[in-house]
C-alpha cells in the first residue's frame, strides 16, 4: 500500500497554554518550560482520508519531553488541513534547531512519517545587569534599557470591586531598546548568518518582550510558587503610565489570563513593527558598515528609539517614528550607521465577522464560525492563521475554544475562510455547575487570530527572514492611549442559553 497522503507543510509552532498565544514566530523558547508544540496536518489527495490518527513519534531532543497523545478523526476532507498540538515540557532543550517526527496513518494506506524542524531559542534574565539574553547556535541577543509605555488594565474584579490581577501584569507598549549581539563564532565579511538561517534578529528581541510581558499573567494563572519559568524581571525603564483600560463591565470577563496574555502580545510586538519587517537594523547596518578583508566582527549594538503616534492594535496600520543606530565591532576598528524613518504595521486585517445562533436549548452545542477579512477584500483561510475564541458563560467564567477552517464540526468546507469551533457543552456545564456558576442567560464570545509563518522549508534565508508569523491580525482587546477612555474587550458575538 502507498503512504497516508497527510504531511505537515511547514514548521511547527510553539503555543504558550495558559495565555492560548502563539508566541512569536512559533518558537519555542525554554524559558517557558510547558509549552504546546502545534502544527496543521494537510491532506495532500484529492479524496476525504478516514479512521485517521496522529501521533508525535520523537522530537530530536531529549530535553523536550512532550505529553503522548494520539489524535482520532473519522474523516479529513480533501485538502484540508487540521490543527493538532502536543503538550511538551521544554525546561531542558538545547537552543537550536530540532527535528521532531510525526506519524499519521488512514484506512487504505500505510503510515507515513513526516520529520519538521521547530526552532529552539534560551532567554534568560540577570536582575544584577537588568538585561535579557536570548541564546542560540548562531550567538547570543543581550536586551536592555527598555523602555515603554505601561498599561495597567483591570481586567477583572471581585465582589468586593478589588482588581483580581496584580499591578505587574501590564500591557507594556515598548518605545526603545538597546540590542546587543554577539556571534557564534565571530566572522568576515559584510553579514553574519542569520538566527536559525531564517529570521531576523529582531525576531528574538520580540521573544524577549513578549515573555518578558506573559510571566505575570502565566505566574497570576497557576498561583504563586507554581509557575514553571526560567526567567523573571520586567521592562526596567518606563514612559508615563496610562492607568486607563478598565474593560466594559457588560463585557469584560473575570479572572481571564488570556486576555491578559493577548494584551500583552499585542503591544510588545510593536517592537517588530519599528524594526521593519523587510530587514531588520542589524542586516542593514552590516550592510552599511563594511569592515576591511582581515577583520572579524566581534559583537553589534543596535541603540533604537521610538514614538508611536497611534495605539498599535491588532491588524492596524499603526506607524512607528523610528530613530536607531547601528554599531559594529570588529576587531580593527569600529563602524556606525544611523537611520531615521517611519515603519507601518503590515500585518493588518479588515476586522472580524461572526456567525453563531441567536438561541441555544440548556445542552446543545455552543458554536461559532469567524471569517477574518484580509484588508484586500479577501479572506485568511485554512492554514493562514492559528485562530481561538473565548466563550464567557453569563457569570464570566470562560472557555477557550481552537477555530479552525478544516471542513470538521460546524466548519462548512475546508478552506473557505470560515474558521469554526464549537465548545464541549457538557464539560463546561460540570465546571460551571462545579463552581456554582450560572449555566443560561448570555454567552459572549471574542475571537483572536494570529498570522502562521508559511515558509517553505529549505527558502534562502535572506527570503525566509523576510516572512515572520505570530502577529495579531484580530483581537478582542483593544489598547488605548487616552487616559479618559477605557481599553475594552468587546465582543463580537452572543448567544443566549435558554
């Protein structure tokens, strides 16, 4: 018999499970010791694939320890590709690129493996420099002197009217930084290789933002003196605070981490926004600082500066007014190249449109269908996005449910642009029953999507580099600089339990 006709297309992404974000790029980082290894299994034939499984065989590392679990779907629609995850504790990984197997078999055929590199990144934080690391096989990314703008939402409260998340929880926007590098080994010639021979270096100062924001909100989940991290610490330089952002009250839901979390991931990728996404200031700054044939550079320093005249939201065209300055050390002499420029946001999207019914009987199925616009008039579909919605029960006790546009559930066809998800109505009724939480009244719901890095293994970096994923294109959440205003969570649909 031939081989299952079901492959994983392209890299695998990491998936921080208490906040549900994709952390940027999907790489993994072991600075967050659980962490879901995610990924979208396609199906390559032009027919429906049934009794099919899915398994993670092996990861290339013996210090990612990933959960055993095997995936069942009665039928995988033609072409579709459908979203499955692992959970993995990463405390030990070596950074670098790993190689992880998985196996999927259908009725009629063989199983096939299918081998993927995930990207592995380590940072850490010295509280005695206040600086940030991020270590890989290519050298070491030192981040420090971040500035920002702090946030300070409440995003719930108790009966008591007590914000129920700590004051460290942030968003933090930044608006500056200074990036050091130091390569592995030190090299000739104009440009150094490229983190992972594929991102740019910017990629891994977004890392160091975006854990740098999630820890309180992750340590805040899982209670003092149970959260798993490697690294702690803050933004140590900050801009006047905006203590705005209390949610509608009508909307916002109660003790949830995830909308903490997608805050969070929000704002500090305004950090990838001012460093361009074409090519980031360390390529364009060797670029500009050729050194002579007998140096080797030994380290780079780039020192940037940045105004953001709007609130960077998710799928916005927001501008950065950027100032930066790039500085090599080689081990002649010493080069600078400086840059003064406007960047804009170019993950954008054109808003979310949701479908769900209007009345559901006490035991059915809640579900929804989003379509998330693409600013041309046309839509993300299928593997474009790694999308999930939150149900809020009428007490405020939510759920966090993976919308997926597969041809399974309630998603109509594969690739339609309708991403689909539906919630186990009987499991969320024990837990709500459990807490003595109301089970009918009104359910709101808000969905979330961020772009998937789609680059084809084996893309010359200098290309690769140029596609990153992990942006918000869609959020519920939104950021506002006015002091007088609130920064909501809306929701983009409802459902009335009867």
């Amino acid at each position: 018999m031939s081989a299952t006709p079901l492959q994983v297309l392209t890299r695998p992404f990491a998936i921080e499970p208490v906040t549900n974000i994709m952390l940027p790029d999907g790489i993994f980082d072991n600075a967050i010791y659980d962490l879901r290894i995610a990924c979208h299994y396609t199906n390559m034939s032009g027919a429906a694939l049934t009794n099919v499984t899915i398994y993670l065989e092996s990861t290339g590392d013996p210090g990612i320890v990933p959960v055993a679990k095997t995936f069942h779907f009665a039928s995988i629609p033609a072409g579709a590709a459908v979203l499955v995850m692992w959970d993995a504790n990463f405390k030990n990984a070596t950074p670098g690129k790993r190689l992880v197997s998985f196996v999927a078999k259908a009725d009629g055929f063989d199983s096939r493996r299918t081998i993927q590199q995930i990207f592995v990144s380590q940072t850490r934080y010295d509280p005695v420099t206040n600086r940030y690391t991020c270590s890989i096989e290519e050298g070491v990314l030192t981040m420090s002197n971040i500035s920002a703008i702090v946030q300070n939402p409440k995003w719930g409260r108790d009966e008591k009217g007590n914000c129920e998340c700590p004051p460290d929880m942030g968003p933090w926007i930044p608006t500056g930084a200074t990036l050091a590098w130091v390569p592995n080994p030190a090299y000739s010639g104009m440009h150094a290789e490229l983190p992972f021979s594929d991102p740019w270096w910017k990629v891994l100062a977004i890392i160091i933002a975006v854990i740098a924001a999630i820890v309180a909100a992750v340590a805040a989940a899982k209670g003092a003196g149970t959260a798993s991290f490697g690294v702690s610490g803050t933004f140590d330089e900050t801009e006047p605070s905006v203590n705005c952002c209390t949610p509608d009250v009508n909307a916002g839901p109660k003790k949830e981490f995830t909308v903490a979390g997608v805050a969070s991931a929000v704002a500090t990728v305004a950090i990838g926004v001012a460093l361009s996404d074409e090519a980031d200031p360390f390529w364009r700054g060797q670029a500009n600082t050729l050194p002579a044939e007998d140096e080797l550079t030994v380290g780079e320093k780039v020192v940037a500066k940045w105004k953001l005249p709007d609130e960077p939201n998710a799928g916005k065209a927001y501008t950065a007014d950027v100032e930066w300055t790039y500085t090599r050390f080689t081990t002649g002499k010493t080069y600078e190249y400086s840059v003064r420029e406007t960047q804009t946001n170019i993950h954008l999207s054109d808003g979310v449109e949701l479908e769900t019914p209007n009345t559901v009987a006490l035991g059915e199925p809640l579900w929804v269908r989003a379509k998330f616009h693409r600013t041309e008039g046309k839509l993300f579909k299928g593997t474009d996005l790694y999308a999930f919605a939150l149900f809020r029960a009428p007490d405020g006790f939510t759920f966090v449910v993976p919308l997926t546009d597969d041809g399974l559930g309630f998603d109509p066809g594969a690739n339609d642009g309708a991403y689909a998800g539906s919630l186990d109505i009987k499991e969320a009724m024990r837990q709500l029953l459990r807490h003595r939480h109301e089970v009918r009244g009104l359910w709101r719901i808000y969905a979330f999507a961020q772009d998937v890095n789609l680059t084809k293994p084996g893309t010359p970096p200098e290309i690769a580099a140029q596609h990153i994923g992990g942006f918000f294109v869609a959020s519920a959440v939104t950021l506002n600089f006015d002091p007088t205003l609130p920064c909501p969570i809306t929701a983009q649909g409802t459902i009335t339990v009867v």
